[in-house]
C-alpha cells in the first residue's frame, strides 16, 4: 500500500465520520425537542416498523451494549411508551412492544424526522445515493471481516 492511498483512506474516514456526525448532531437535536434521547427514538422505531422484539435482540438491531438495553426500555416503560410482554412458549423471554401512546408519539415525530433526513440528504442525486449506499456496505462488510478474522 502506497503513502497517497493509506492518506486517501484516513481522508474518506475523516469526510465520513464528519457528514456523521453534522448529520446525526442535527437528528439527535430533532429527537431531544420531542423529549426522548436518539436510544429511546432508535427502539420506538425499531418496535413501530417492525413489531414485537425480544429484549436479547434489541440491542443487536439498534447498534446498542445488551447491558443499556435494560435502562432504555426501563425509561420507555416508565414513560408508558413500551411495554413488556412475556413470551408464551418460553419463560426465558421477554418482548418489548410498543404501547398505543408510543405509537401517537412516533406517528407525530417520524414523519418530520424522515423529512429533515431527506433535506439534509437531498444533495445527492438517487444514482449517487445508490452508489453511496453500495460502497459504504462494501467497506462496512470488509471492516466485519477484518475484524472477525482477527478474533
């Protein structure tokens, strides 16, 4: 590997995680002004789109240590946006779902959350969010194998 291209990769790190974090500094800030934290909106979602999840897979799906988990469904729960549901065939599980009021709360800020998404992202044209989308799952995948080659 050659100096420029070792430069060229810390550089695109660098570019990446700046977009980042501009982007995500914004989103969090949308988040806050409806009174959840981006951990407590990335469950509300989870659980609006795609149902019922067991507490164990959560903090897999969301990106978040299984030990936090517990905490963030905790506050949910206390702010009756979720609730907890034994599973039927077995005892050792436990689901997380989404409560009526946690439902209101998510149709009301989803809709101009996805919005001030898109505006931030509407620079791009669709082919070049396509070839974003493409290359940031090939350096994502190939970052997955390094590193659980080297385990």
């Amino acid at each position: 590997m050659s100096n420029r291209e070792q430069e060229q990769s810390l550089k695109l790190f660098i570019v990446l995680s700046r977009a980042y974090r501009s982007i995500n500094d914004h989103m969090n800030k949308h988040i806050h002004h409806h009174g959840l934290n981006p951990t407590e909106f990335a469950v509300l979602e989870l659980l609006y789109h795609k149902g019922d999840q067991p507490l164990q897979q959560i903090g897999d799906k969301i990106l978040l240590a299984s030990g936090s988990i517990t905490y963030v469904v905790d506050k949910l729960e206390q702010k009756q946006l979720i609730a907890r549901r034994a599973c039927t065939t077995d005892r050792r599980v436990t689901y997380a779902q989404i409560t009526d009021k946690g439902t209101e709360l998510l149709e009301k800020i989803f809709p101009g959350h996805a919005e001030e998404l898109h505006h931030m992202i509407s620079v791009l044209s669709d082919e070049e969010k396509e070839a974003c989308i493409e290359m940031l799952k090939k350096v994502g995948l190939n970052a997955r194998n390094i590193y659980k080659g080297k385990e």
